[in-house]
C-alpha cells in the first residue's frame, strides 16, 4: 500500500472541477481487486457503479460481518436517485464520482479503476479526512453526503441488523448479555 | 336527518360517534381526509427497516418544493409516515414573521389519533383550580370531581397501561399492567423518592395495552407487542386509536354513517328557531358544497380546525361567528412549550442490557403548581425523559472514519444516558388568538386561519427555572456528565410544536367570556357543542388526549339527555 498524502492542491483542484497537478507520491499496485460493472443501473453508468460500489466497500469492507456490497448498498442507491434523490443530490453524487476520478487521474496518472486497491483506499481515506477537516467545499459536501448515505443505506440493510425484531413481544430493561444473546437467538422477547 | 353530526373523526371525533351510535342515536361523521382502513395498505408497521420505500426517507423533492415544511425535520415524520400528515403547502396557514407557529395536521379517517404519542395522564384537582387561583384565563367550570367517573370510563375503554403512583398531582385511574423501567430509569426513580417529597419519575402512562379486557379483543384488538411503530398504524391494534377503537365500535351498532374528503365550512343557524340546523360542507374533489342535516352538532376537528369553523359559520345572528356572543371565539390559544432539553450519563449498569422497544417515554409530574423556592412565575413544567435503551457509539456516516475498525466499533452499546425534555403550561392569554385571515383563503374557498400566538415573560422564566431544576434533578438522580441545553431567550418559539394547540372556545361560566358551559355545550347555541382541545380554559402540563375524549364521552352523555328529553 502506497504512503500518500492527498495535498491540499489536489483537494481543492478537483473540488472546483479542475484537472490538477498531479503531486501523489505513489506506487502502483497491479494486483486491484477491483469488481467493474458492465450493465449500467437505472440512473448511474456502469463505469459510475464501479467506482460507486468500490468507495461503498472501502467505507464499510466485509470483515468477518457483512460489508457494503454484500448489504447491495449501490444497488439500493441506484434505485433511491430515482424515488428518493432531489436535484442536487444527483448532481452531487454524479460530481464526486468524476472529483475523485479526477484526484486519481490527477495523482496516480491513470484512471481510478486501474490504481491498486490499496492506493484506492488510501485515496478515499484522505478524501474522508479532508472532507470532515473543511466542511465548505463542494467536495466535501458533496463526498459527505454520499457517505451518509452509503451508511445509512448499510446500517438499514438487513445484513447489517441481524438481531433485528419486527416483532419483541414486549419490552424489558434490566436483563443481562446472556439473556440478550438468548433473546436474540430467538427472535423474540419470551 | 341525522339525530346527531360529528365533525371530525379523530380522538374525539370517534369517541362522541361511539357514544351516541352505542346509544341508539344515528350518527353522521364528517371527516375532511380520505378513508383508510385499520390494517389497510397505508399501514407500514409490519415492514422492516430494509422494506421501507427510500429506507424511510422522504423524498428530496418535497424540500425542493418547499412542502411540509412545518414537520421536514420532525423525528417522526418519515417516508412510512408521511402519509398521515398534510402538507402546509397545500394547507396553509399565516402568522406574524416575529411569532411562528406550528399547525400539524393529519387528514385522514382516525385524524391524529393515528400518530399521536398515546401518554395518557388525567389532570388533578390543582390543574382545574389554576385559572381561578391566579387570575390567568378564564376560570373552570368544572374540577377534577367532574371528569374522575369520566376519567374511569375512558381509561377502561381504550386501554392504559400505568403504574398506580398515588401522586395528587396526577391521581391514579384504569390501569393495566405498567410497562417495565430500564434498570438507569429504576435507579434515577428510586433516588428522586429519596430525596424529594415532591419529584417523582413515573413510568409513562399509555395507551398500548399491556392486558386487552374482553372488549377490546372483541373490537379485534391485541396486546401491544412492544414495536414503537405505532405512528405507522398498528396491524395489532396495540394502541388506541379511532380507527382501532371508537369507530369499530360506533359502526357495530348499525348506527354510524361515515363520509369523507367532505370538509366542513359552516354550521348552519337557523335565526328563527334559534339552532344550529346543520352544516355545508365542501366535496374535497368536487369542490361541490351540501348540507347534512342533524339535530345536534357536535364539532370534534381539533382545536384549531374546530375555531376556523365556527368564525366562518355567520348568520344574522352571530356577524363574527357562531356561539361567539362572548367574542372569545379564537381567543386563549395554547400549546405546551418545551425550551429545555437535558442528558445524562447513569453509571453503574454497564452489564446491564435492554430488548423490545417500549412504546412510551417516563414522566416527571409537574411539581411547581404552588410558587414556591421563590420562583417569579405562575403554573408550572414536568419532564418527559427515557433511559429505555443503552445508549449507543452509532456510525461514522456524520464523522470522520472508514474502513474496517470504524466499522467494528459501529453501534456498540454506550453507557446508560437519560434524556428529558421539559414540557411547560402555557398560559391562557387572550391575545393569543386565532382569527380568519381577511383575504387569504384556502384551495376551497374557506378563509385560512391567522395563529398569533406567542411564548410570553412567565414562560420564559419557567424555562430558566426548568434548565436548573433538571440539572438538579439529574444530579440527585445519580447522574454524572450532565449536559442541559436551554433555548435561547433571543430565538422564537414555535407555539404548536408540541402538537398540543389548544383552546380557542374555553369553557366557563359566564357567557360573557367564554363559549361553552360546564357540559361544552355553546352558551349561545343549545345543539352546539366542542369537545376537542378548543374547549380547554387551561393546558395544565399533562398531554391532553385523555382529558378530551373524557370531556367528550361526558357532554355526550349530557346531551343524550337532552335529545331524549326533547330539549334539543
């Protein structure tokens, strides 16, 4: 995995739509495992979905739970830019796909789907710091509030609420962890 | 001809239908929304967070539109409950800019009784006593005596789930099992009963049956099954509603005539016989008007609703309005008020776990009836609060971090935190007025209402006062890390935030400024009467539901009588 740091020429470069200069120091990793979409969605391309679905994945990766792809968090996504997604929100989301293709071009020299998986990672890492350390850009407006809703959409997901009960039964609040893992097992309060 | 019209089918609406169609009168219900059925398509409480169309968010567009603007950012507005609740945009309203105010509505068959919070707590002797006592308002003409049978036979009916707490302040009633407390709720309750004569928390007194009688299985209902969801329908009829409750009952006696998408405009007059005859009402749709003819009207459209409609009904008789002789029509609007809101961290339980998910919050009476510790204020404020769950580290979707270890350290359970919001009496002022606005009308022609109400000087004061008090009182609790946000005293308050908009036809015993007798009959029209909130002299600081549909069962009681007796 390369050591890089995103500069603040980069960040504000593609933030205003720009080609910037490229500053990364950085290695390139052949080995990027790295799932490309063929089939376009219902409102993003297919090329959109590849890089979508991989930012949902470094944001919330399959550990020994269920990760975002595995949650079809852009999937759902695709189909709310229609039910769900206002004007802005889809010129947003469409803006930070090319923003961040722009930051890969602008710091690896090739498109996003061709850099290594870790220099990826590494690029939505630094992307997520900066978005949260200057709140004002357009950027990071845009990139957090695709975040939010990648979250929003995994931690609503079936896979990410395992225990989750339509129906308790009842309610009770002075119960121990052996008992909750019982419940729970059960899939009901009784 | 009907023996009986019923404008409105909410909490009220439903429960003057169930007593008059249980006693034989034929019953006509006029409701302003369209017809849903209980446990019908627009119930959304059987699907899961993944089943929810958009994942329960709202559409972008209507924010773009600028709709529902009065409810946008309200926890419980949400794509799998948007549907019970207008938007302004198409229902508007006007205030002063200095003055906001908040209307929530919801215009459907059971109105708000769908989406209300279902704390269900009777008034005690001192809240009935509080206008004549300081001089606020116009004082009761009944007291805590009146409704207590009232109180019983509502409670047995729809079902209450509470703890008997022998407070005075909030007498005991019907109870079915109480709801169980977290052990953080236990541990604050038991060190308040320690240390004060007089704050207590309570659990929450609802109507989510805990023990359904005989009779509410009969109307098809269930025990609550500890969802929360009720704000969505309840496809067990666990909580109270009309539509799960008083209209299923009203309609089993073969009584009961429902029409919908009919709004009212007026109450007709007859200057010669000196009654109400009827109404008009608006087709929704159509926009047609006609009449429906009764001999007694009672007006159940909340409280607001309920004032548009009787300024809009004029006759030669009554110029400004009917059974506005008094010109307090519109006047002594209400609300609670919050203004503090107040956490804190409850040590020592940190093995402890909770499951289920209780469908009401705790209670913290009101305990400042009397002016005592010096306070430079009249009434008072209690604390609804909740400490049902542990609390939670949530996600990273609003803060730095991704990657596999955020997600590991994702919605672990955090210490037990109580949380408490203030809930303040406001007090009935006379220029705190509803009033048709002079030229703005609505899609269908009827004058909108213009709401100036404010938070006045002794409300202000009881927000600093609650602000120190929960401190305290957290702190007594047990409580550490304490954080108590109280609104600023530059910013507005938004009256109707709490969706407890009251007054506007107070009940009195002098015709000369108030609009219904001790029976919440109009003084100036016999066959009138108005038993939603705008019948209230005062707001006292309990939610106000049960009080209504207590207020209601007893001046349909009264009334019976008086048809039966050929008075009416």
């Amino acid at each position: 995995m390369s050591n890089i740091n995103i500069s603040r020429r980069v960040f504000i470069g593609a933030s205003m739509y720009l080609v910037a200069t490229p500053i990364w120091a950085s290695v390139f990793n052949s080995a990027n495992a790295l799932a490309v979409f063929t089939e376009s969605g219902q409102f993003f391309t297919a090329d959109e979905l590849t890089i979508l679905t991989d930012i949902a994945e470094i944001m919330i990766p399959r550990t020994n739970q269920p990760g975002a792809t595995d949650a079809h968090v852009i999937n759902v996504l695709d189909g709310l830019m229609l039910s769900w997604a206002g004007v802005e929100t889809k010129f947003r989301y469409k803006s930070i796909i090319k923003q961040v293709e722009q930051i890969a071009l602008a710091s690896f020299k090739s498109d996003y789907k061709s850099v290594s998986q870790s220099d990826r990672e590494s690029l939505i890492t630094e992307l997520d710091k900066r978005a949260f350390a200057d709140r004002t850009s357009e950027l990071s407006i845009s990139y957090r509030k695709l975040k939010e809703m990648i979250f929003h959409i995994f931690y609503t997901s079936e896979e990410a609420n395992p225990n989750f009960m339509l129906v308790p039964g009842t309610y009770k609040g002075d119960i121990s962890k052996e008992l909750l893992d019982l419940y729970n097992a059960r899939g009901r309060v009784s | 001809m009907y023996d009986v019209i019923v404008v409105g089918s909410g909490i009220t609406g439903g429960w003057a239908a169930k007593e008059f169609c249980e006693k034989g009168f034929k019953t006509l219900v006029i409701e302003r929304g369209r017809h849903i059925d209980h446990r019908g398509a627009e119930y959304t409480d059987m699907q899961a967070p993944w089943q929810i169309e958009n994942r329960n968010k709202v559409p972008e567009l209507f924010d773009e539109e600028g709709r529902y603007a009065m409810i946008e950012r309200k926890g419980y507005f949400k794509n799998a409950t948007k549907q019970f609740f207008i938007d302004d945009k198409e229902h508007p309203i006007s205030y002063p800019k200095e003055s906001p105010f908040k209307w929530i509505r919801g215009y459907q068959l059971g109105g708000r009784s769908l989406t209300w919070g279902r704390q269900s707590l009777r008034w005690g002797v001192k809240d009935f006593q509080a206008n004549a006592k300081d001089g606020n308002g116009v004082p009761w003409p009944i007291g805590y005596e009146d409704l207590a049978p009232w109180y019983d036979y509502v409670e047995s009916f729809i079902g209450v789930s509470a703890n008997k707490d022998g407070l005075d302040t909030l007498p005991d009633g019907v109870f079915q099992k109480p709801w169980e407390m977290s052990c953080a709720e236990k541990f604050i309750s038991e060190n308040l009963k320690e240390a004060y004569s007089d704050r207590r928390l309570i659990i929450g007194r609802s109507a989510n049956l805990t023990e359904p009688t005989k009779e509410q299985i009969e109307l098809g209902r269930g025990q609550c099954q500890a969802r929360a969801y009720c704000n969505r329908g309840c496809t067990f009829g666990g909580y109270f509603s009309s539509l799960s409750a008083t209209l299923p009952a009203a309609e089993r006696t073969g009584n009961l005539t429902v029409v919908t998408d009919s709004i009212v405009e007026s109450v007709n007059y007859d200057d010669k016989l000196g009654k109400a005859t009827g109404v008009t009402v608006i087709d929704a749709h159509t926009k047609q008007k006609r009449q429906y003819r009764a001999k007694v009207i009672f007006l159940c459209a909340s409280a607001l609703g309920t004032v548009q409609i009787l300024l809009n009904s004029k006759s030669k008789s009554f110029p400004n309005g009917i059974a506005n002789s008094s010109e307090a029509v519109g006047h002594y609007i209400m609300d609670h008020f919050s203004g503090v809101l107040a956490n804190g961290e409850v040590p020592g339980f940190d093995d402890k776990f909770s499951i289920g998910r209780r469908p009401i919050a705790t209670y913290i009476p009101n305990y400042r009836h009397e002016q005592k510790d010096g306070v430079d204020f009249v009434r008072g404020f209690g604390f609804q609060g909740t400490a049902q769950n542990r609390s939670n580290t949530g996600t990273a979707a609003r803060r730095v971090g991704i990657g596999a270890t955020v997600k590991d350290e994702s919605n672990q359970a955090g210490p037990w935190r109580f949380r408490a919001i203030m809930y303040g009496e406001m007090l009935p002022n006379y220029d705190n007025h509803a009033r048709l606005h002079p030229t703005d009308k609505d899609q269908w022609g009827i004058p909108i209402l213009h709401i100036d109400a404010r938070i006045r000087d002794n409300e202000r004061k009881m927000i600093k006062q609650a602000a120190k008090d929960i401190k305290e009182i957290l702190t007594v609790g047990g409580c550490v890390d304490i954080q108590v946000n109280e609104f600023p005293e530059s910013k507005p308050i938004f009256v109707g935030d709490r969706v407890h908009e009251m007054g506007g036809a107070c009940m009195g015993e002098d015709p000369k400024n108030s609009v219904l007798n001790k029976w919440a009959q109009t003084h100036d029209v016999k066959n009138l009467f108005v038993t939603d909130g705008a019948c209230m002299s005062s707001c006292a600081t309990q939610n106000p539901s049960l009080t209504y549909m207590a207020i209601t069962a007893r001046a349909a009681d009264y009334a019976t009588k008086l048809i039966s007796q050929g008075l009416l």
